[in-house]
C-alpha cells in the first residue's frame, strides 16, 4: 500500500498541478481581455470605413447533407448586404442525399434574380471540409474569401463591416463572434453557450490584445485570398484545417483581426451525439494541430510567451486527459489518505484555480455575454450553470480524451458532421430518424460505468468519514451520469 499509495498521490497531485497551471494561464488571458475593455471604455472604438470601391468577395458555403437547414442558410447569404456585382456565393456541396437537390434549386433561383451563385460538387469527397475549400479555390474569383458553415445566419452588414478591416494590408483574416441562435433550448444548449463565450470574448478577445497568435474558427469569418496561398492553402491532415492554417498565416506574418462586436448567429448541437462528434473533431483536431506546428513554433522567431500561449492554446485539449485521469485517481485517493497519514489541507493550495477559472467564466458570460440581462438573474443563473459545466465538462473528459489520443498517436479517422436540425427554440422538436445511427456505442457504456464508479467513490467517503472529495465525486457522478443518459436518450431520434 505503501509505494503504490505515493504513486496515485502522485500522479493524482501532477495531473492537479497541470490544471492549475492551465487555469492560471486562461486567468492571464482574463487580465488582458479586461484591460482591453477598460480601456475601449476610455477611448471611442474606430470602425473603419471602405476606401474606395467595395472589392470583390467570394462566398464559400460547404455543405455536407444540411437537408434541414441548407435553404435557411443559402437564403441568409443571398440577403447581404452588398453590391451584388461585387460578390459570388459559392455552395460547396458534397452531399449524398437529398440536399444537393434543394442547394441546385436554390442556386437556380437566385441565378434568375440576378445573382452569381453556382453549386459546386466534387465526385470524390477527399479531404472532406479542407479538400472542399482546397478545390473551390480555382472557381473563387474575390480578392476575399468568406466562409459559412450550414448552421450560421449572418446579419446583412456582415460583409461591410468586417471587409474594411483589410484596409490594413498586414490584415489576413478577420474572424466575427458566434452568436447562439437556440442558446435557450435545453440545458445542452446553454451549458454549450456559457463554455463558447469564453472562448470568443476572454480568449480570442485577450490573445488579440495581448498580440498573442489567435485563431480563425472555421466560420463566420474573412480571409484575404492571398493570405490563404501565401499560408500554404487548406490542408487536410489535421481535423482542425481551421487552427492549422490560422497559425500558418500568422507565422508568415500575417494578422488575424479579432470582432468581438460583430455578431454572428449560429445553431448549437441540440442533442448529445452530435454534441459528441463535434467535441471528438475538435479535440482530435487540436492535439494533431499541436503535434503537426509547435515544433515550428518553438523554432520561430516569436518571443518566449507568445511561444508559452501558443502552445497552451494548441494544446488546450489536452486538459481533459488530465481532467479524466484525476478524476480515476481520486476514488483509489480516498483509501490511501488515513493509512500514509496525509495532511489534505495542502492541497487547499489548487483552489486557485477554481477560483481563477469561476472568474474567467463569471465575466465571459454575466459581464459580457448577458450584460443586457438583469444583474440579480444574471448572478443566480450563474452559480446554477457554473456546477452544471463543471459536471457535463468532467463527464465529457472520457470522450474527449480519446480523441486527444487519437490525434497525438496519428491515428486517422473521418471528419464526421455535427448534424443541424433547424432548432430555433424550445418549441421545435427533434423527432427526426434522418442523419443517425442507432447503436449504443462502447464509450457510452463506459460512461454509465464510470458514473457508477464516482457515485463508489461517494459512498467510500462517507464509508471511511472522509468528506474531503464528495463533492468532487458528486460532480463527475452527475457529469458522466448526465452523458451516459442523453446518449442513450437521443437514440431515439435515430434509424
């Protein structure tokens, strides 16, 4: 007991240090974002304005089997904005059902108003979203390049108010903030919200203004067509083309120019498997980007902490390795702290990063995402949510974990959609057999088992009278419980 008890106690202190410096970080950014607004309070923001003629702007939309939501969004794109002359929508459709029918006919329809929009479709879908984009470059014609995935609806002033930024020319990309169309939909749906926020308000806002190396995110945003060439173009051996090629451009030298003011609408995943997919692609993504680039970054000319934040940027998914074996070590923890003797009130310490982390969260979401709510509501619908994220975040860590994996050990997979269902709010509904599966996969069944080890692991504490890690063990219990239930749940929905 003796040995193997030091080597959990450990293990279990080295992945709580990893954490907290990962959250001490993330609070760096935090002093930053808020110096930012301070000081945007002191002074009036300059918008800039067009010099000259509006140039021209090529419109990408890949698609791969939208059937729900392709013609809200082909008719979003036709409503910008913007001299019709001056502008191209190209519909980058690779499906293989229905939706490729309902893009053409869309494309028809605004050809015979005037617009120039054609269907592009690839007989062979290589290199899935970065191959589309790869091989739409030789039909775009724009000096700039806007980018939609299905589930977004600009507003109409998207074009002009981001396209005068690259008046700049050090300018390569300029990426807009996500709004949330079916924020309020269910509990899935909002705790997906409150994590986004920080994500485009503490973290791309605070690199940005820490001149740190941010990120284009795949959507939503612009990139100047000779940024994207200069960078290498799209490449598809990561799942995460997006970081990839962002951190590429910056690296030849080139600004991504972050809007925090400039919103853009997009649909959440409403259900749990396609929450799944796009947490696996992301993860996976993030530790191949990692893997593939920061033996680049390290020999770079940029300076040491820009170097430090890259690279715990890139490796941000990483954190749930960490997360998921904490959690593991924290049950056999339990039985080992009575025999060694150990004092638990040093690691009191680790609080900060709780406490740095509630403060990250606090003014993405009740000082900025939900400034024009009430303040009481605001603050009580915090300290509800914030438990609620820690939970369904460690239940995830297992999930994500294997992606993360999966991406340092080069695994390849597929790039698998998150599928959209034109949800807008808690009346619509998700009774729908298209664009499912319908077997419980092997990581949702351990799901369901390691919700059952946590809720061991309560009943340990109170067994040995230790109630130093209940709460802890309440948390994953609820997280992986929460998982494991939605996942069989949204079964349901699927063929």
């Amino acid at each position: 007991m003796g040995l193997l008890g030091y080597i959990v106690i450990g293990l279990y202190l080295f992945c709580l240090s990893y954490i907290t410096i990962y959250c001490l970080f993330q609070f760096h950014l935090l002093l930053h974002y808020t110096k930012h607004k301070r000081a945007e309070k002191k002074s009036e923001i300059i918008v800039p304005e067009m010099n000259g003629e509006w140039p021209s702007v090529t419109i990408q939309l890949p698609i791969f089997n939208e059937y729900f939501v392709v013609e809200r969004l082909i008719d979003n794109i036709a409503s910008l904005d913007y001299p019709k002359d001056k502008f191209e929508i190209h519909i980058l459709d690779d499906s293989t059902d229905e939706t490729i029918e309902l893009s053409k006919k869309k494309a028809a329809e605004y050809r015979a108003k005037g617009f120039n929009i054609q269907c592009i479709t690839r007989e062979e879908r290589k290199g899935y979203k970065a191959g589309a984009l790869k091989d739409a470059m030789a039909f775009a014609k724009g000096e700039f390049i806007a980018i939609f995935d299905a589930d977004f609806l600009p507003n109409p002033t998207f074009l002009k108010d981001t396209v005068p930024y690259f008046n700049d020319d050090k300018v390569g990309v300029v990426q807009t903030r996500w709004g949330h169309i079916n924020q309020g939909y269910s509990l899935i749906t909002e705790l997906q919200a409150f994590q986004l926020n920080v994500h485009f308000t503490v973290e791309q806002q605070g690199r940005e203004s820490a001149d740190y190396l941010l990120q284009f995110n795949g959507t939503a945003g612009v990139w100047r067509r000779q940024t994207i060439e200069d960078a290498g173009g799209w490449e598809a051996d990561t799942l995460t083309e997006d970081l990839d090629l962002s951190y590429r451009a910056q690296l030849k030298g080139w600004k991504i120019n972050y809007l925090e003011e400039v919103l853009s609408p997009a649909e959440l995943p409403a259900e749990m498997i396609g929450l799944k997919s796009q947490q696996f692609r992301w993860m996976k993504g993030g530790a191949e980007t990692a893997k593939k680039l920061l033996p680049t970054i390290w020999k770079s000319k940029l300076n040491l902490m820009k170097k430090i934040h890259a690279s715990i940027h890139l490796m941000g998914s990483t954190i749930f390795l960490f997360v998921f074996f904490m959690g593991v070590l924290s049950v056999p923890l339990l039985s080992v702290i009575n025999p060694l003797n150990l004092n638990t009130d040093i690691l009191s310490i680790f609080l900060i990063s709780l406490v740095a982390i509630i403060a990250v969260y606090y003014v993405a979401n009740v000082n900025t995402a939900w400034d024009n709510q009430n303040k009481l509501k605001s603050f009580i619908k915090f300290i509800f949510i914030f438990p609620c994220f820690l939970a369904l975040s460690m239940g995830l860590s297992f999930h994500n974990s294997l992606a993360v994996l999966q991406g340092y050990r080069g695994k390849k997979s597929s790039f698998v959609r998150t599928p959209k269902f034109n949800i807008k709010g808690i009346t619509d509904s998700l009774n729908t057999t298209k664009y499912r599966g319908s077997k419980i996969s092997m990581v949702t069944i351990l799901e369901g088992i390691l919700a059952l080890y946590f809720l061991l692991g309560i009943g340990l504490g109170i067994k040995l009278g230790d109630n130093s890690l209940i709460l802890f063990h309440a948390l994953l219990c609820f997280g992986y419980g929460t998982i494991f239930y939605y996942s069989v749940k949204h079964l349901r929905y699927q063929t």
